[in-house]
C-alpha cells in the first residue's frame, strides 16, 4: 500500500491554501495530486544526486529516453521511437506551444468539455477561440458526439483531447479513437492528445500513437506527473511522429530558452519509469478501494449518484438532485467541511457536479463522505 503522508506545511496549494471562510479542518479533495509519499526508488535517486552536491547545467543523458520508450512499450505495449519525444516543462506548457505553433490568433481550438479547466484558459490567453464539442451521456458512460465534431472542427485548427478524459473518467477505446480520426483525416487540424493520465487506468489504455493515420498532424503529450505524484518536478514528453511538426516544437521551445534538465527532475524521471511500475500498481488498488467505498456510499442517497471512472484517481459526482446551482452546492459542501472541484469550472455542462480526488487515505475519504452526508441529512 502507499504511504499517505500529512502535507501541511510544505507550500502545498492542496493543503496549504483554502477558500475565505472554510473551516480550519477542511478536507481538500481538488487539486489532482495524491496524499502518497513516491516510490522509494525515486526518492533513493534523489538522495544520491543531492549527496553529490553540485547542480550544475545539465542535459537528458540518453537513459532518460530509454526509460520513457521502455516504459511506454511495458506499461502500454506503445512503439515510440526516441526521435520522436520532445522534452518540455509540463503537459499544459505543451498545449499551449503547439497552439501557438499551429494556430492563429481568433482561430478556434476545439475541446470536449467538461473537461480539465486550463483547456479553456490555455486557449483564451493565447488568443484563440474555445470551439466546443460536449461530450454525450449515453445513459452508461460519456461518449463523443462525432456529428457535432464534424462539424466544430470546419471551424478549427486545433483538435485537443484529453484521454483519459479528466474529470469524466473514460479511457477511450480503440474503435472509438479509430472513428474520431476517420473524423480528423477529412480536415486539416492538428490533434493534441493529453495523455497526462493514461497510466492510471483501470482497463487498458489506447493512446493516439496507435492510430498511425494521423501521424502527419499528431502531437501526443506525456509525462510521469500524475503517475508518480512528482508534478512539482516538471517533467513532460510530447511525442511527435512527424519531423516537421516536431521540428517546429523543438524550435519553440529553443527560441524560449528552455532548454537544458533539472538534473533532480531527470533522475526522478529515470527511477520512477524504470522502477515505479509495482508501487503504480499498488496505489492504483488503494484508489480502485476508495472509489468503491464512494460508489457503495452513493448508491442509496437521492441527492447524489456516482460512478467508477475507468482511468485517473478522480470522481465525477453528480448532485443534480439537490436542485442547488453550482456556487451554492460548492458553498455548502464546503461549509461542511468538504472542498470539492466545482463541476462549472469543467464547462457549463458540468452545472450541479462536482469532481472528487480520491488519492488519499481511506481514513479521509470516509470522513468526507461522512461530511456530506451530513450536510444533506
Ligand atoms: C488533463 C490534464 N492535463 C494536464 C494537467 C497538468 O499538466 P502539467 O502539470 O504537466 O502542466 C492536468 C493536471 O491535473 C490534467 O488533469
């Protein structure tokens, strides 16, 4: 089992930071990075690099693009070839280098909300247009509308996917991934697929690497950030099949002058790629438990219905019943103790839900539950 660790006192905007009136003990369950303490493996490598005591400039030694290939051909049985991964600082700096690559100012970008809300921010600071594209309920899971697609995308340059979707929880499957680019093919878009969470799964994962159709306008952005807990160590790889587009990235990112490693950041990247795989496992079982425990918990309360997302540590509440706009409900739940991702900020789809991290202890997580249910009784 992973160990949960109390953050309190470490700059954490988790733990550290609350809204204006909240309780003293509330129980943060926003933010999306978990309450374990890493792989010892990643810690052990960072101990070593401190020992040495020197941080002078440093590159990516070739074993960093080992153990990322290696660690998407084990974990997701993927074919990446070295020269195709680009190093950047974070999965949101590289949405928003290829938007600026690849658009122009007042084009549109077209995301399928709700969705993670910097998608929307991302896009309106570098000046494009937010085209969206709602994702569908189908009375079991949310699913893309391909039609309404179709027809967003004759009005953008830029299709950007989140698989798996945050906060909805799907892991899209092949087929559907093989529809939406026999959509793509037919325009002339770039696809950015963030795949941020696609080692926290709990069926197997196709990411768009899969889909070779598209390699000619594809820019696929990983990183271990999520998996390993270490997203305060800015560590993220796009990987671009196409030499043009990747040639363009690699300018970019040289003309900001940012290049070179945090030489902590890349042995924790190392480690946790080459060594992370059973503490990944275990933890995904601690987060498979307490979303089981928030289902069972849900299932004979009228004010709220869930569901186990197929992929992230995140939960998607629904709380419509209680009939409350989105502002009041947050307010509520955080007057009793509970601060909750508000579902408005996914979009305006997200009215009457809220997003629950659940990559913490079990402890907290049935106290939470404890705390709302006390504010609907
Ligand atoms: C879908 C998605 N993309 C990107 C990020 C953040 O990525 P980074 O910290 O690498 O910029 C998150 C974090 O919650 C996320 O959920």
């Amino acid at each position: 089992m992973p160990e949960f660790v109390h953050r309190k006192g470490t700059n954490s905007y988790k733990w550290d930071t609350k809204p204006e009136g909240a309780p003293e003990d509330i129980i943060p369950m926003w933010v999306a990075d978990m309450d374990f303490k890493v792989p010892e493996e990643i810690i052990n490598a960072l101990k070593r690099r401190i020992e040495h005591g020197v941080f002078g400039y440093s590159f990516r030694p070739r074993e960093y693009f080992d153990a990322v290939t290696a660690w998407l051909s084990d974990y997701h049985d993927l074919n990446v070839k070295e020269e195709w991964i680009v190093p950047i600082p974070g999965v949101v700096y590289g949405i928003a280098a290829t938007i600026r690559l690849f658009s122009n100012s007042g084009d549109g970008v077209v995301i399928q909300p709700p969705v993670y809300w910097p998608f929307f921010s991302v896009i309106k600071d570098n000046e494009r247009k937010v085209v969206e594209n709602p994702l569908k309920w189908d009375g079991m899971k949310y699913v893309m509308d391909y039609e309404d697609l179709e027809r967003k995308l004759e009005i953008a340059k830029i299709l950007l996917l989140c698989s798996p979707h945050n906060p909805v929880g799907r892991v899209w499957d092949l087929e559907e991934l093989k529809e939406l680019a026999s959509i793509i093919k037919k325009k002339d878009v770039i696809v950015i697929s963030d795949e941020i969470h696609a080692d926290l799964i709990f069926k197997k994962f196709h990411s768009m690497i899969e889909v070779e159709e598209i390699y000619d306008r594809l820019v696929v952005l990983t990183s271990p950030h999520k998996t390993f807990n270490i997203p305060a160590l800015h560590v993220a790889n796009a990987i671009v099949p196409n030499p043009d587009i990747r040639k363009k990235l690699l300018s970019f990112t040289k003309a900001l002058h940012v290049f070179g490693a945090n030489p902590l950041t890349v042995e924790a990247t190392i480690s946790a790629y080459r060594f992370g795989k059973r503490w990944l496992l275990e933890t995904l079982k601690t987060i498979e438990n307490n979303m089981d425990i928030v289902v069972e918990w849900a299932k004979d309360k009228d004010y709220v219905s869930a569901y186990k997302p197929e992929g992230t540590f995140l939960m998607w509440l629904d709380f419509r019943a209680t009939g409350f706009p989105d502002e009041e409900l947050f307010n509520k739940l955080l007057s009793a103790g509970v601060w909750l991702q508000n579902g408005k900020s996914f979009g305006e789809q997200g009215e009457g839900f809220m997003r629950m991290n659940v990559a913490t202890s079990k402890e907290i997580v049935e106290e939470a539950l404890k705390r709302i249910e006390k504010a609907f009784s």
